[in-house]
C-alpha cells in the first residue's frame, strides 16, 4: 500500500513539473510575441515565476493560475516590466509597464 502511494505521488510530482514547463514555454512565446508587437527587445529570452495559485477556469475546473515576470527594453537602455498571467496553460492577460501606466494585451 505505501509503494502505491509513493508511486501515486511521484506521478503528481512530474506531472506538475512537466505542466510547469509547458506554461513557461507558453509564457515565454507569449512575452516575445508581445515584445515584438510594440517593437521592443524581450530581454534576457526569459521569464521568471513570480506566483502560482489555485484558481477557477469558466468551466469551474480548480487549475493553477500563474504570474510570470519579463523584462522588455525599447531604446536598449532602459529596462521595463512585463507579466504574462496564465490560467493553467492558456495566456489570460499580458501587462506592459511603461513611464504613462499599464498596457494591458
């Protein structure tokens, strides 16, 4: 019975950590694609996790909600924030600061 549930949480433990690299592939896409559209360098080709959380898709579903940070530049000398919120593995909102506010794609 307890190699059973060793076994059982394993699995849980490399099924969250192959769903943890699938949304930051998807979240790094995403911060690059967002860069390029306002015509700004995605710095550092990263993004870092700044939360995770449970949370509540439209069907009801209990999934993880994550916030990933980015850096982004537009004139090369200036660095400015970003983040890439994901509701499991779909993109939700992508925020860009910038010295007037938020942009919100």
């Amino acid at each position: 019975m307890a190699s059973i549930l060793f076994l059982l949480f394993l699995g849980l433990i490399v099924w969250f950590w192959i769903d943890s690299v699938r949304a930051k592939e998807q979240a790094m896409l995403s911060s690059a694609r967002a860069c390029e559209e306002i015509q700004a360098q995605f710095l550092d080709q990263t993004a870092s996790l700044k939360s995770i959380r449970f949370s509540r898709n439209k069907h009801g579903r209990v999934i993880f909600q994550r916030i990933y940070n980015f850096d982004f530049s537009h004139d090369r000398e200036e660095r400015q924030q970003g983040r890439v919120i994901m509701s499991g593995l779909q993109v939700k909102e992508i925020q860009l600061d910038n010295g007037e506010g938020t942009t919100i794609l």
